[in-house]
C-alpha cells in the first residue's frame, strides 16, 4: 500500500451487480465500502490500541461524480478525532485509478472497551 502513514487505504471494484438505474454503482455501494475502510482505519490505528470499534454511528456522504462498475476504487481513510467520548471520527475520500475524486465521507465509529473474555 503507497498510503501516507497517518492514512489507510481499500481498494475496491465495484460489479455491474451493484449498478443503479442511470449505470453508475449505486451511492449504497459504496456507502459500504466506505464504512467497512473507516472501520478497518479505525482498526489500524496504533493510538486506539485499548479500545475497539462497536458500530458506526454515522456516516456522512457527499457524492462528487459517478462510479463505473468494473473500475477500481481506493477508499483513502485518515483519523481526524480519536477517541473522544468513545467515539472516533474517520475522513474518506473515494477516488477512481486516475485520482478523480467520486464521493467524500465523514464516518463517526462508536468504539468500546475490549471484551475481557479475551
């Protein structure tokens, strides 16, 4: 991964089963994608070693230019506030293989405790 090292990124490529009715992928799909990429950063975060993610509280999307099925995607991930009141709070940014950006998101992750069942 060619990331910074205060970013995670998620490669995706989206099927033509994710496709809405004008032919572009559906701003559900990736949606998805973009909180399961801000769960991961979230995940991957050295500073959040003592708790971890419960549930996205939020996700904020705002939808720039249409996605193609069949075209790969990165989903760039950057923490901008870290465990404050037990939540974290991730900025994505979706971007097609020449850089162009598709869609940007604010994602709010809920995070807990570890379990001490182990």
């Amino acid at each position: 991964d060619s990331s910074p090292p205060d970013f995670f990124t998620l490669h995706h490529t989206f099927d033509y089963q994710h496709v809405n009715i004008l032919g572009a992928v559906h701003g559900g799909a990736l949606g998805s994608v973009i909180c399961t990429a801000a769960l991961a950063a979230v995940t991957h975060d050295e500073m959040l070693h003592d708790k971890q993610p419960d549930r996205i509280h939020q996700v904020d999307v705002h939808y720039m230019t249409p996605a193609s099925p069949g075209q790969q995607v990165g989903v760039e991930c950057k923490m901008i506030s870290k465990s404050v009141a037990n939540m974290a709070v991730v900025r994505a940014n979706v971007r097609n293989k020449k850089g162009k950006v598709i869609c940007r998101a604010i994602v709010t992750v809920v995070m807990t405790d570890p379990c001490p069942c182990g």
